[in-house]
C-alpha cells in the first residue's frame, strides 16, 4: 500500500526533522504537522526509496536529496499575476499611493518583499507592473526570499512554461518574454529589478524593512501562534501606511487586527496603522 503522511512513523519524522533542523536551519515545529507528513511521504516516493528507512538513509548520506525535500516542503504553486484582480488592486490604487507616501516624504526609495516566492512570478509580476508604472524620481528595490537555495535558483533563471503564464496579456509577453524551446525566458531588465535571498520568517532574527509585504499562501502551513508570531513582526517591518498582502485562504483574526487597516477585503489588502503613542488609551 503506498505510503500516506499519517503513516511516516514518529521516530523517522522526527528524525528527519532533526536532520532539517540541524543542516538546513529549517524548523519544522511551527508547522502544521499533517501537511508536512503529506509532503514527506510525497517526496518519499519520489525519491526511488524502498522505505521510509532506507529515505532516512538517503537523506542522511546525499545532500542533494535534503535540498529537494527541503524545496518540497516550501514551495507553494504560482503563475503570473495570479488572482489577477489583487494585482490590478496593486497597480491602481496601492502602488501609486506608496510613491506618493515615499515622496511626501522625501525618500528616493520605495521597498517591496515578496516572502515565499518559489518559482519567482509573484516578485517578477511585481516587478512588471513597476517597469510600467516607472515611478519618476524613485528607485524600486523588490525583494524576493524563500528559505530553499535550489528553488531561488530556479528563479533568478525565470524560465517558465506557459502554464505559468497564462494570467500575462499577449502584448505583455511579447515585450517581455523571449521563446526558448517550449519555455519562456523574462527579459533581463525586468529580472534584474528582483534580488533573491535565502530567508526563513521562522527562525531569521531580522526582518528587512518593507513599504509593501506579499506573503501570499505562506502563513496557512504554520500554527495559528505561530501565524500571529509573524505578523507581528510583519507590522513592525512597515513604516504607517505601508501595504501587507496576504492570500485568500488567510485573513486577520487575532490581536494583529489592531495593527492593520482593511483596504481591500476581497483582495486581503490591509495598511499599517500607526503606533499607539506611550500612554495613550486602547
């Protein structure tokens, strides 16, 4: 019978995260436990193992196998522009009003952080609508994090199938995309405006400062606490009237509602309020 995640036996999920713990810097703890025994026992039958021991064993000997696993576990599927109207909700409305804020006053720079970005195209859309805004007088930093290496360098490639691309208007692809083969390359302008980094939200000690956040379908694989935990610090990364986007599957339930404002419902948008001033009244 095929191995199904409720079936990895507790001393070799354990182990396993230990080795991801210790190798990887990746802590599993936070996460929900069921999902992630799902992605194990997928990654398992991958992997050509006869057995979750003989898995143990590969993962403990070959390093590669650690990576994939490790991308296993992180990467969320993506497309360009996906749910097109929270990006039309960007482009519109958002953005324009982050330059404005920068300018008034008087910054030069405006940041963005895409946090989970898998494959690329959420931070490389981002970075799409800024080519075709071309904000006059600022310089647009877009930052893209995911906690796998092998995964970032997928996406400083930006080759992608045209699956991936189906949300991208004809003209758009034709400006910015080259064929190869069966694939499609981004132009090297536009990838240039996105630098990757490695960044875990769980155990980095630093959250860089951001104007606009993207975490999109990244927070529903961690335990509510956990979830609060990081929006938390979320809102401590964002100047007053910086943008927090999260996915439709998430929202604001917690003491964090009284960190942020809802602009758009639908979308997930909120706005950073301001700090409550020492002393003032709840």
């Amino acid at each position: 019978m095929p191995l199904i995640g409720d079936e990895l036996p507790d001393a070799i999920f354990e182990a396993i995260i230990e080795l991801l713990r210790t190798r990887r810097q990746f802590d599993l703890g936070a996460y929900k436990d069921r999902c992630i025994r799902r992605r194990i026992a997928k990654r398992l039958r991958n992997s050509g193992a006869s057995d979750v021991a003989g898995y143990l064993k590969l993962l403990t000997d070959d390093e590669g196998e650690l990576d994939a696993l490790l991308a296993t576990l992180s990467i969320h599927v993506s497309q360009f522009f996906r749910n097109s109207d929270t990006f039309l909700a960007l482009e519109r409305h958002v953005l324009p009003d982050l330059f404005r804020l920068a300018r008034a006053t008087g910054r030069r720079e405006l940041r963005l952080w895409s946090v989970g970005c898998a494959g690329g195209e959420e931070p490389y859309s981002l970075a799409l609508l800024i080519d075709e805004l071309s904000p006059a007088g600022l310089k647009v930093d877009i930052l893209a994090t995911d906690v796998s290496e092998p995964v970032l360098e997928s996406a400083r490639a930006a080759l992608y199938e045209p699956v991936r691309l189906t949300e991208v208007p004809p003209p758009v692809l034709a400006r910015y995309f080259t064929a190869e083969g069966d694939r499609y390359r981004l132009i090297e302008k536009v990838r240039a405006l996105v630098r990757f980094e490695r960044h875990n939200v769980m155990t980095a000690a630093e959250f860089p400062p951001a104007d606009l956040i993207l975490c999109r379908n990244v927070l529903i694989y961690f335990t509510r606490e956990e979830q609060a935990r990081i929006l938390a610090r979320f809102a401590a990364a964002l100047p007053e009237g910086g943008a927090l986007v999260l996915g439709r599957a998430e929202a604001l339930t917690g003491v964090e509602r009284q960190l942020f404002r809802t602009e758009f419902p639908t979308e997930r948008i909120y706005r950073r309020m301001a700090a409550a001033a020492p002393g003032a009244d709840s």
